[in-house]
C-alpha cells in the first residue's frame, strides 16, 4: 500500500472494487483454514478407532466443498483487485497524458522523450503491481497469517510461539530491507530511462547513422548503456534473490524445529513423562496450518519489495505530475471575435537555454495583411513565427492581438485562431485524410480535398493507390519533403483561422508550385492575416509588407519597393537572386 497526492483519492474511487475483492479474498483465507482440522479430525477418529465410512466421506465432501468454494472465491477477488489496479493504472496514465500535453518545451529540453516513456511503462507497471498484488499480499500476510496462528495456538502454544520467532526477525529487518530496495530500485530505473533515451534517439537518427556508417560505434556505445541497465538489474535481482532465500532458510529451518519437537512432544504424550497432550493428529493439523503460513511470510518479504519499488515509482511519476506548467491561463479575458490585427511593442524573446533570439521588434501587421519574414538563417525568422502561439511567458514587451496582449487571451481561443505550418512538418502515423483534418476529425472529404488543393497537393494524393486513406509514416508511404510541406499546410488551412503562419514552408516545393500556393493564399484567404516566413526574396515580393529580419533586429518594414531603397539586406538578397537565376538560366542554355 502506498499514499501519495496524486493516488489517495484511488482508494475512495475503486473502494467497492477493493472492498468486494478483500471480502472474496479473506473469504477464501478462512475456509482454506478448515482443511487441516479436517484431515485431522479424520486422522483422530482412526486413532481413536471410531472412523467409519460415513464420516470419511462426509468430510471429503467438506474438503471437496471447501475446493471448491476457494476456486470461486479466489476468481472473484482477482476480477475485482486486479481489475482496481489496472484502472487505477489506466485513470493515471491518463493523468500523465494530458500533464505531458501540457508542459512547455522548456520541460522537453530537461527530460528526454525517452525517458519519460519508461514512466508510462515501467513505473506505472509497479504501481499497478502494487495496487494489484500488493493489495492481496497484504491481507494475507496480516489477516491469513493472524487467522492462522489463532489456529496455531489453539493447537499448541509452545510451538506456536517458537515459529513466531522468524517472523519476529523479519518484521525487524523489513526497515533495513526497505531503505536498501528503494535505492537500488531508483539507480535500477534511472539506469533504464538512460537506456530508454538512448534506443529512442538511435531510431530517430537510424539513417543518418547509416548513411555515417556508425552502426559499429553507436553498437559500442549502446553496449555501455546496456551493461550499465543489466548491472542495475542484476544488482537488484541478487538483492531480491537474496531476500527471498533468508526467508525460504528461516521458513524450512522452523519447519524442521516444529517437526523435531512436535515428534519430541508425542513421545512424551506417549511415554507419560510430561503432562503433555499432543497427538500425531495435533501434529498433523499444525503441519497444516505451518503450510498455509508460508505464504503470508514469504508475501510480507515481498510486499516490503514491492512497496519500496512502488514508492520509487510514485516519486518520479509525482515528479511528472508537479512539473510546473510554466506557460498557462492567467488573466485572461476572451475576444467576442479575433480579426488578426498584430502589433508587436518592443518585444523581445530569449530561449530558456540559449541567447536573445528577437531584440527590442516593434511593428504592426493590419488584419487581412498577407506579410512576408526574410533574413539570414539564425536571424529569428522561425522565433518571431512562432512567438504568436504564445509558446512562453513573454514578460519582455507585448504582442497583441486585435490590441489586447497575448498574455491575456486564453490559451485555447489564441492557438485556435493562429493556423501555424512549422518549419520541420511533421506528419501522425494515420491517413492522410486524418492528417489533414487534424483539427477536427468530423470534417468532410470535400474540405479535406478543398485544402487538399488550397495546398495544391490533392493531384498527388489521388495518385496513391489508396488515395485520402493512405497511410503515412511507419507502417504507409513514404511522403517527400515537398509533399510533407503540402499537406502540414493543408492541415493548418482547413483550421481557416484569421491567422495563418507559415515557417518556410515552401522551401521543398518547385518554384511552380510555390506560386500556385502562394496565388491560392492571395485568392483563398483574401481579408485574413497570412504571415510567410520564407527564405527565397521571389516568395515574398509581391506580398503587402515585407519584415526584415537582422541578427534578431527588426532591420526595415515595408513594401518590396520602399525595402528595395530602404534596407540593406533586402535588396542586397534581391541582387543575390537575380544573379543566382541567371546562372541558372545560363546553365540551361549553356
Ligand atoms: P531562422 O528561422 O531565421 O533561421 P530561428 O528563429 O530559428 O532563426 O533562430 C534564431 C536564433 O535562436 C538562433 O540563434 C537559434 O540558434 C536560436 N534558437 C532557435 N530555436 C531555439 C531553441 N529551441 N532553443 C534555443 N535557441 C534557439
Ligand atoms: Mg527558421
């Protein structure tokens, strides 16, 4: 059993779960009691000389009933103790999924993916563990084992009281024992979600390890992190082995002591040399009841194991859930309507872990305004783009929308409005189709194929077999880039928010398509706010207003020809364009 903020509220949700299955569970620990006094009370009455056939098989039928009845009483407590665990298991994964939804990406730069998969297997399992068999080790090792020394002590109180002696030793150890799991057990799990990251970053990265022909050093490497897993587990198992083995010792060792002096005390019952009563019968049924015993010790040796690993588990699983959302709803007050009007007030955005990647920009975007991004790579393009889904806690100047600061609108309301197309696509393991309409999976076909075209994707989409229900990814087709591009900006079209981002979204696509697309934008999304981040100048030229980007500074902002007089950087990637096509078209010809 173990307790913590984020599982005590289980015990009051699946009581009637656990309730019903203790009942069931204390049900068959009593009646499994009455065999040994029934075998011994056969055995008595053939001592004595008064068996007959009737009383034999009257109580076989005891003994056949009590089967049977354990057979039914246990598969009830199982459905209902497992099946609580495994709920409880269920309703906190759950938990974790939205608390990992939620968390920025400064927690992703902390903790590895990796890693955090091994909560959702590893520790979840352990405590599923030890809700499940925790909880049935438990009655039995405190109410079985009190049932039964009951039985004991009405048998003989000498010889109880000299098997409570391991039990004694065990309990006393249970404190030393639990300290030492639990730190073998945390090294143990740190050790698999190293591993974890490891396996999960080398799938990420397989082919670049191909194509670097690394396969032999990543092996090496892997090799180290592996050994390192097995060491931890290998330490951990010796340590349970170990545990297990002082039990079965102390177990077998009683169980010899009992035998040598229950025989001792029907020798004396028979000899008359003590005034001693005890009977091969005596002997016969307390055998019986030393039996049953075993268990409920052996499961105390384990719940203490179980219940260290447990709370080890819980540790980093609370960790998860008390990680600090640092980018959530304060104040906020929702907009009747967003229409995309954006200024940007001296901002300026830092990453977490890295350098100011947007200085001092100040600059208003109109609503209905289509507005290009250019700069250098690494001058902030991407940053600015995304610095709208409110991904941080701005706290160094103000973006508003609509003029009321972002930090005010309700996160849901500000990423519903802002249909983003980031740079790296990213598509889900599913059909296109769901690809598409991630935003709302009840759209039509139609829509799908509406923004299908908007993306100027659909003629090659209906050229798979499968067409809209193609799968992509693992288990489907391999997209390229440009057509990766595609359908992620048909994916953020269908959302038709008044807000359209996209990050260099172009940059895989022929220069014919990109105009399609970029015609498309002009005719479909006429009076909606389009930000186009780009890295060609012929992208951007004959949108409303350009921004200049420089080293994170807002350079110059304006039009294609108050840029061309106005802005260094702009004309001067204007000139490097024109010269670059030349080329290019003296090479055709050439
Ligand atoms: P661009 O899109 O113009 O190529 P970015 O906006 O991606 O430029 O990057 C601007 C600067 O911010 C760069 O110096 C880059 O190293 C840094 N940067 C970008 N993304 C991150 C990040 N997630 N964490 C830390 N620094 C970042
Ligand atoms: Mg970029």
């Amino acid at each position: 059993m173990i307790f913590g903020k984020y599982i005590n509220r289980f015990y009051k949700k699946y009581f009637f779960h656990f309730f019903i299955g203790i009942i069931f569970l204390a049900f068959v620990n009593v009646i499994q009691l009455f065999v040994p006094e029934v075998i011994a009370n056969i055995t008595r009455s053939y001592d004595d000389g008064t068996l007959t056939t009737q009383y034999l098989t009257t109580n076989c039928i005891y003994i056949v009933l009590i089967a049977f009845g354990m057979l039914i009483g246990r598969f009830i407590w199982r459905t209902f103790i497992l099946s609580g665990a495994i709920n409880i298991q269920s309703d906190l994964r759950l938990e974790m999924f939205s608390k990992n939804e939620k968390l920025s990406q400064n927690y992703y730069k902390n903790n590895k993916v990796g890693g955090i998969m091994s909560y959702y297997t590893n520790d979840l399992d352990t405590i599923n563990q030890s809700f499940g068999w925790g909880t049935v080790m438990l009655v039995d090792a405190f109410f079985l084992s009190i049932l039964t020394l009951i039985k004991m002590f009405q048998v003989n109180v000498i010889l109880t009281l000299i098997c409570l002696i391991p039990l004694a030793v065990l309990c006393i150890s249970a404190y030393f024992i639990d300290k030492k799991i639990e730190e073998i057990f945390l090294q143990r799990q740190n050790a698999f979600e190293r591993m974890s990251d490891y396996t999960q970053e080398m799938f990420t990265g397989l082919r670049v390890i191909k194509a670097f022909v690394r396969e032999i050093a990543e092996a090496k490497a892997f090799k180290k992190v592996n050994l390192n897993t097995k060491n931890k587990d290998i330490s951990l198992v010796r340590f349970s082995a170990m545990l297990d083995t002082l039990i079965s010792l102390l177990i077998q060792g009683m169980i010899v002591i009992a035998l040598f002096i229950g025989g001792l005390f029907i020798y004396y019952t028979f000899t008359g040399t003590w005034n001693i009563k005890f009977s091969r019968a005596d002997l016969f049924e307390f055998n019986g009841y030393f039996n049953t015993i075993i268990w409920p010790m052996i499961a105390l040796g384990q719940i203490i194991a179980l219940r260290s690993r447990a709370k080890t588990s819980l540790k980093r699983i609370t960790a998860l859930l008390d990680a600090d959302e640092d980018v959530k709803d304060g104040e906020v007050s929702f907009l009747p309507e967003i229409k995309g009007q954006i200024e940007f007030r001296h901002f300026s955005y830092k990453y977490s872990d890295g350098e100011e990647a947007l200085h001092d920009i100040s600059l208003t975007i109109e609503a209905g305004e289509r507005v290009g991004i250019v700069g250098k790579i690494g001058s902030g393009k991407s940053t600015l783009a995304s610095v709208l889904l409110r991904l941080d806690n701005y706290n160094r100047g103000e973006i508003f929308i609509d003029g009321q600061d972002i930090m005010t609108i309700p996160l849901r309301q500000l990423r519903d409005n802002v249909a983003y197309v980031p740079q790296e696509s990213f598509l889900f393991s599913t059909t296109i189709k769901d690809n598409i309409c991630f935003n709302n999976t009840d759209l039509s076909d139609e829509e799908a194929i509406e923004a299908a075209e908007f993306a100027d994707v659909h003629s090659n989409i209906v050229d798979f077999v499968e067409g809209y229900r193609t799968l992509v990814g693992e288990r489907g087709v391999t997209l390229s880039g440009g057509q990766k591009q595609r359908i992620a900006i048909a994916r953020a079209y269908i959302k038709k928010s008044p807000i359209m981002v996209l990050d260099d979204s172009v940059s895989a696509v022929d220069v014919k398509t990109e105009e399609k697309i970029l015609s498309n934008l002009r005719e479909k999304r006429k009076g909606m706010t389009t930000i186009v981040v780009a890295s060609r100048v012929s992208t951007v030229e004959h949108l409303d207003k350009i921004i200049v980007l420089n080293n994170g500074c807002l350079e110059s902002y304006g039009t294609h020809e108050y840029l061309m007089q106005n802005s260094p950087t702009y004309s001067n990637m204007v000139r490097l364009q024109s010269l670059e096509n030349e080329l290019e078209g003296g090479d055709y010809h050439g």
